[in-house]
C-alpha cells in the first residue's frame, strides 16, 4: 500500500513527483497540476501532499505513516485542502490561505496548500494570490489544480512548475472500482467505460444503480425528441431532475448548517433576529444558493456529456471506425440515430452540445441553453 495507489495510470507523473519528494533541496514550491476531469488532479494532488509529509525516510508516500494516514483523510494539521461547492472561490477564502500559508509546519516537513479549483478563481482573487506564491516562505508548497494551464493567469502559470496528468485507460479505472470499491468486474467495466475514465464519475456509477438508470434516461432523449414541442418538454423534464437532485443533495446540508449557526448565535428558529445577527444567517443563505446552483449545473453538465459521448458512438458508426463504443448497453440507440442522419449533421449536434455546455458556465438559464441544445438534437 502507498499513496500513489489511487493516482490511476499516470506513472510518468509519480515519477516525477517521487523525485521532488527525494530531492528536498531541489523541491519547486509551486505546481500545478493540470488533466481532463476525471484524471485524478485532486488526487494526484493529495498524494503529493501525503508523499510530502512522510514520516518514513526509506518510503516518502508510505501510506501506512500517521502522516499519510492524516492527509489523505484530510486531518493533517499542516496540509489545507480547498475545494469549493460554489460557482467561484472568495477573495476572504484566499487571504486565509495567504495567512496560512506563512506558518511555520506545527508537526510536518511542509506547510502543504492544496486548491482543487484554481480554474474557479476570478481575476482578482488570483492577482491576491500572486505574490504568496513568487515568493512563499521556505516550507510551504502551493499546489494548483486545473482542467489546463490555460484556466489560470499566466502570471500564476509561469511561477508554478507543471505537471500534466492524462485521461487514464478504461481498464485501470475498472480494476480500481474492483479492488477498492468491491464493484462487480462486469458493472465496474461498464462504468469506467461509460464515464470515459472518469475516476469520480466511474465511482458513482458503479455504487449507484439509480445513478445508472439516470443516465439511461438521458440517453433515450435523442431517440424520443422528434419536434421542437417535445425538445422543450424534455428540457424542462431535466432540468427539473437537475433542481430535484440539487435540493436532495444540499435541503438536509443546507438546515443543519443553519441550525448550526443559530445555535452558535444563541438564537433559535424561527426567532426574530436583530439586524447585526441577520446579516450572518443571510450571507450563510447565499453560500447555500450559490451551492445549490452549482450543483444543478453540474448535474446538466454530467447529462450533456453524457450525450455527448452518445454521438460521439453515432458518429464512430457512421464513419466505419473500428473503435470501440462508450455506450456499449445502447447499441441499438447509436445505430439507429446513425441511420437517419449524416457525419456532418452528427458533428452539428455534437457542437450544439458543446455549446449549451459553454452557456451553462456563463450564467445563462439552464432552461434556455438546454431547450436551444435539444432543440438542435431535434432530425
């Protein structure tokens, strides 16, 4: 057992990071760790981290240490972790970070920064960041994750050393879910084959059979849209499953967080509050819209690629590819939507996708963009 156990088929990466853990003297104090979604980044991330902080000489990342233990848990009192659930990271969230990152380790080797969402940051925020990271104090490392270097400022991008990681083999993600998850070979197969070997989105599939059968429906929605009436009621029909998964998901988070707070302001619900405690329980009301939103347009986003990946089998058919299907269960679906159209219609439907995808990140209804988008899916 080690840390890098989950880093799935990026060993060119562990080789890399391996020799920056042996290597202190040489150790770049700024990285950032760049791969498709899906690719282990926060992962990768995570294990560096571990790897890091190591108790064991003879094997840095031993994954049995109280070190190891701890940061991959998320407890260790000298690796912080960010990963936001809202649409952007907060400005007062990075000048924590900033505050932190000039300690001195209380137990560790390092004071460890990990920021899963560096993409999530606007230009002001990272401007904040900038200067901890040119310059940061001798024991802290900076690690960055991001879909490309192109999703950061090139300010940040030229004082971080990259690490690219790739999209790994289906096979690997499928043994992964096997021996770590105990998911059938069949199921966890079928999933990392369905995910397009994403690690997070694979594990759900292979844990969840209504996740599965979700993603089922979605998948009948070129097959039955034949009008723009019925491309309309379907975009209401999902993006009211995106709302009913948001509010399942945050309702039960979003009332105990509250109550939480309540209770630290000596207030109880229902009660009338004054003004200067107000203020808290609304800023805490907008956090968990904010979340709420995000997390609906991740669930439109996951169906979209999901379609996504189902005209991309179209369009393999069409051209006579011998390369195997992501959506092997529906065969009958792909042929029959290759059957009715062109490589050039397909590839017109595939960039609709790509567009209501792009809309989505820039505040556009979810309604409009994926009404515009089926609309387009329409023979």
């Amino acid at each position: 057992m080690s840390v890098w156990d989950d880093v799935v088929g990026q060993e060119h990466v562990i080789d890399t990071l391996r020799a920056a853990v042996a290597e202190p003297r040489s150790m770049t104090h700024a990285w950032l760790f760049t791969g498709p979604p899906g690719s282990g980044r926060s992962n990768a991330a995570r294990a560096f981290a571990a790897a890091l902080q190591c108790e064991n000489p003879d094997e840095r990342g031993c994954g049995r240490c109280q070190a190891c233990t701890t940061t991959l848990a998320g407890t260790h009192a000298d690796v912080t972790v960010v990963a936001t659930e809202q649409v952007t990271i907060k400005i007062d969230e990075v000048r924590d970070l900033i505050g932190r990152a000039v300690r001195k380790p209380s137990t560790g080797r390092w004071q460890v920064i990990v920021v899963e969402d560096a993409d999530r940051m606007l230009e002001r925020t990272t401007n904040v960041l900038l200067k901890s990271i040119e310059e940061p104090p001798p024991q802290t490392v900076w690690l960055l994750c991001a879909p490309s270097s192109q999703d950061v400022l090139p300010t940040i991008r030229s004082r971080c050393r990259g690490v690219v990681l790739r999209v790994p083999p289906v096979e690997s993600v499928a043994a992964l879910l096997v021996s770590r998850d105990g998911a059938e070979p069949e199921v966890a197969l079928e999933a990392a084959r369905a995910a397009q070997s994403h690690i997070g989105l694979a594990r759900r599939l292979a844990r969840d059979a209504g996740a599965r059968e979700r993603r089922d429906e979605v998948l009948k929605i070129p097959a039955e849209v034949a009008s723009v009436g019925e491309a309309v009621i379907a975009a209401g029909r999902l993006v009211e499953v995106a709302q009913a998964e948001a509010r399942s998901a945050t309702e039960e988070r979003d009332a105990e967080e509250k109550g939480a707070l309540l209770r630290a302001l000596g207030a109880e619900a229902g009660e009338t509050l004054p003004p200067r405690l107000r203020s808290q329980v609304t800023e805490l009301e907008k956090d968990q819209k904010r979340r709420a939103t995000r997390y609906q347009r991740d669930v439109l986003d996951r169906a979209m690629l999901d379609l996504l990946s189902l005209y991309r089998d179209v369009l393999v058919t069409q051209l006579g590819a011998e390369v195997e299907l992501v959506n092997t269960a529906h065969g009958a679906t792909v042929r029959m939507l290759a059957g009715r159209s062109t490589s050039v219609r397909t590839i017109e439907q595939m960039n609709a996708i790509s567009t209501a995808r792009e809309r989505l990140g820039t505040n556009v209804s979810p309604l409009l963009a994926t009404e515009a988008m089926l609309v387009e899916l329409c023979p």
